[in-house]
C-alpha cells in the first residue's frame, strides 16, 4: 500500500525570529480549552522528578537557557493534545501504545561505569555520553579538544555570565529562537534534565568528530506496561568559519521497554560547515521520537547520513531553514523495518533566499507484514530563493505482501527562477535482479540478499568516518541474515 501526494503552493514563510518568552508563575495551569489530562499528567510528573533532582539542574537562573525551553514548553504543552490518526503529522503513526503505557521519567543513572554496557567509542573520536538524559562525565573522553571549543553541560560552561563573549551568553540569544515543534518537542523541554553544548568558534576546523553516545539504562519488561522516558537535549553552535562532525548513535538493551524522547538544536554560522551522522539501533520495544532542528546562515552547509534500524515506533522530526543566500543542505537517510516496527521520516526544508542548494536522498526497507515505513518530505522554495537547485527522490522496497509503506513528497515552489525535481519509487525486488545472479551461479538467498543490502548501502556509503560505517554494515549485514523474507 502506498500513498502519493502534491501539497498546493503556500505563502512565503517570513525569516524566524527570536521569541523570548517571560516566566510564568505557575507553569502547570491548565489553559483554556485544554482537553487532555493525560498529557496535564505527564506534565506534572515531569516536573515533580526534576524537582526531586540533587543536581542543579532543579533550580535554574530565571533566564538561563534551559529555563527558557522549560517555561515555553509548559506554556505549549498543556494546551496540545496528544496526536491521535486523525491528525494530519500522526495520520500514518499510531503513538496510542505510548499513550496507553504506564508513563514515568526515568531515573539518574549511577555514576559506575561497571552496570552499564556500554561499547567504548573510537579511541580517535572525542566522545560524550549521556544515559537517560543524564550527561556521563565518568563515560566521556574530552580530553583533546582544540583550544576555544567546549563540549559539555551547560552547568560547566567556562566564563560563566553576561559577557558578550560568553558561551552561555550566546546559547541564550539563540537558544530561543527554536520555537518549532509539537506536543514531544514540548515534553522534552519541561522534562530535560540538563542541556549538553557543543560550541565551535569561528574559523575552527574539528580535525575528529563528536560522538554523542545516548544510552538508555532504565527499561520495562514488555508485560508491564511501564514506559520509563527520558528526554535527551543538545545545542549546537558552530561559528562563522567553522567546521565540524557531530556523531549521533542511540542504543539501548534490545529486550526492553522504553521511550527515548531527544531534541537536537542547530545554528550554523556563515560559512560554516557541520557534517551529521545519525544512528539509531533502540530497543525493538522501544519508541523513539526525535527532534532535530537546524538554522543555516549564509554560505553554510549542512549533511546529514541517518541510518534508522531499532524501535518499535521511531519518528525524527527534520526541520532544517536556510537563512542566507549560496546555502547548502545535503540529507540522505535509511530506515530498515524488518519486524513490527514503525519508521517514519516527517522532514521539512525552507529555503528563503537566492542560490539555496539541496539534496535529499531517502531510503527505506520493509520486510514485515506488520511492518510500516513513512515519509513526508516538505522542501518549500519561497518567493526570494530565486535560483535555487532543489532535488527530492525517495525509494522503497517492500519485500512481504501486506508490507507497508507511505510517501508523502513535498515540492512547494513559489520563485520562478529555480531548478528543482523530486521523484518516489517503490517495488518488491526485480526478477531480472536475481536471474542475474542466478545466472552466475548464486544461490537465490544470497542473490537477495545482496540486492537488499546494496540498496541501502548507497547512504551507509556516505558515512563519512570509517568505523562508524564498518559497524553499520557489520550490523545490517547481521539484520539482514536473521530476516526471513530476505532468505
């Protein structure tokens, strides 16, 4: 089964920005209309937890950064429902196993490093590891970052105050600008219990990567019905002229139930370059949903390679805008939903001014009958981006009969002055494929096999670090040859 559809033209959206929210006295006061107490629930229990915290992280300045998130996201949440099917985001995403679950924030982790298995980073990587939303010290190496570049919580952050030159003077300027997104973007505002920053100044190259390892500790056993959530955040801030590689992977223990819920916000400065690689291995009884929004100035360039492979439900919210002119913006992603899973893409690219590049390359594999695949693709070309080069294909490979899967390409034009394309495929694998290599005396099963694996490795391929890619394929490789209707 499979869905396409051409949204209308829309109007020019207006350059973002900054909404500085004051405080408000009593964060949990239902609003007017507000119809969802289970959503009023959560709020409360969110705040009762971080409250409960010994950290600081419970008692904020009045306008510092995560103060900022937390009091906009109490004002939103309460007046947002939760996203039922009949909501046009959620139309192909059913969430009401989160819903009906026993939902609580998982605790803090302990310090030890021996109750946790975690696999060690590259020795060559700088690495930072969170649990449950809770930055590991103990677990991190940052040891040889260059002079000026800071990764670490947003407590720790050196010269402190109103110092125009401050790191936190200039994570709360633009930390507020993100004012995007829905009721789980909300709900990881209220609940975050830290805010980790990577911050590169300007003219900086970042030889090796950040890798950011999200590791989620706590789980359920499935019977219980208990969802433990935890709500991961990150800033990152790349300066005019400056270059960096940010390294996302999430794990957690495959035969458990949890909700991982992060945010990742990104401003990139003029001319600056920030290459980003996702993984996601969750639980196949975990749900995830993530947020990743990005803020281009002129002349910048953003990458993203994502490799999706875990969750029962696992949703990234893309929102990506290009705030000046000869911007480039380059995703290419793959979702395997090889069990009963969910994998859904839901992207938007705005480009606002002239000379605006991008390409978006999607990917996605289903080999369940129960299993399903989304993805909504908005890339908006308004009135002053005259001369962009836009370019949109998404592919899919359904490999059971009532697999699933829901293409929703999105090309909005307004300039009249562009060269944009966008095309969707999707198919079984072809007989002519698998007489080739019968023909040559390969088996079927390795024949698909290995049609399979090289159609997603057109994005493995783009990793750009090359451990982090040999494990990707040593891991697929593993998926594919435990899958039966590859066999």
């Amino acid at each position: 089964m499979a869905g396409l559809s051409f949204t209308p033209l829309a109007t020019p959206m207006s350059k973002l920005k900054p909404i500085c929210r004051s405080p408000i006295q009593s964060s949990l006061t239902p609003q007017f209309g507000f119809s969802d107490p289970l959503v009023l629930q959560l709020a409360e229990t969110l705040e009762d937890s971080l409250a409960s915290l010994s950290s600081s992280s419970s008692s904020l300045p009045q306008f510092s950064p995560l103060q900022k998130i937390r009091d906009a996201s109490s004002e939103t949440i309460l007046s947002t429902p939760w996203p039922s099917l009949k909501d046009e985001p959620f139309r192909f995403t059913d969430t009401s196993f989160i819903r009906n679950s026993d939902i609580y924030p998982a605790s803090k982790p302990p310090q030890s490093v021996e109750t946790l298995k975690i696999a060690p980073s590259d020795a060559q990587f700088h690495s930072l590891t969170i649990v449950d939303g809770h930055i590991m010290d103990s677990l991190s190496n940052l040891q040889s970052l260059p002079d000026g570049v800071y990764v670490g919580s947003l407590f720790n952050v050196p010269n402190p105050g109103n110092d125009e030159n401050s790191i936190s003077k200039k994570v709360s300027e633009l930390f507020c600008e993100f004012d995007w997104g829905d009721l789980f973007w909300s709900i990881n505002g209220l609940g975050t219990p830290d805010l980790a920053v990577i911050y590169v100044p300007a003219g900086c190259r970042v030889a090796e990567p950040i890798h950011l390892k999200y590791y989620a500790a706590e789980g359920s056993d499935e019977p219980s019905g208990k969802l433990p959530l935890s709500n991961p955040r990150v800033f990152v801030l790349v300066e005019k002229g400056g270059e960096v590689g940010v390294i996302e992977e999430f794990c957690g223990d495959g035969s458990r139930c949890y909700w991982a819920n992060p945010v990742l916000d990104v401003v990139i400065g003029e001319g600056a370059r920030l290459r980003h690689s996702y993984v996601q291995n969750q639980s196949s009884l975990a749900a995830h949903i993530k947020w990743t929004s990005v803020r281009q100035e002129s002349a910048s360039t953003y990458q993203l390679v994502e490799i999706s492979t875990g969750g029962r439900l696992s949703r990234h919210n893309l929102h990506i805008q290009q705030l000046g002119p000869d911007t480039g913006t380059e995703l290419s992603t793959l979702h395997l939903s090889l069990g009963k899973q969910n994998q859904d893409l839901h992207s938007r690219l705005v480009l606002d001014h002239p000379r605006g590049y991008s390409r978006q390359l999607h990917k996605c594999i289903v080999a369940h009958s129960e299993g399903q695949a989304v993805f909504d693709g908005n890339v908006q070309v308004n009135r002053y981006a005259q001369q962009t080069d836009a370019g949109q294909l998404t592919r899919s490979l359904l490999l059971e009969p009532r697999a699933t899967v829901n293409v929703k390409p999105n090309l909005q034009i307004i300039a009249d002055d562009v060269k944009c394309s966008h095309g969707a495929a999707i198919s079984d694998l072809e007989e002519s494929q698998l007489f080739y290599f019968q023909a040559r005396g390969i088996d079927l099963e390795t024949a698909r096999k290995a049609i399979v694996f090289s159609f997603g490795a057109e994005v493995i391929s783009q990793l750009p670090y090359p451990s982090i890619r040999k494990k990707i394929e040593a891991h697929i490789k593993g998926l594919l040859d435990q899958d039966k209707a590859i066999l």
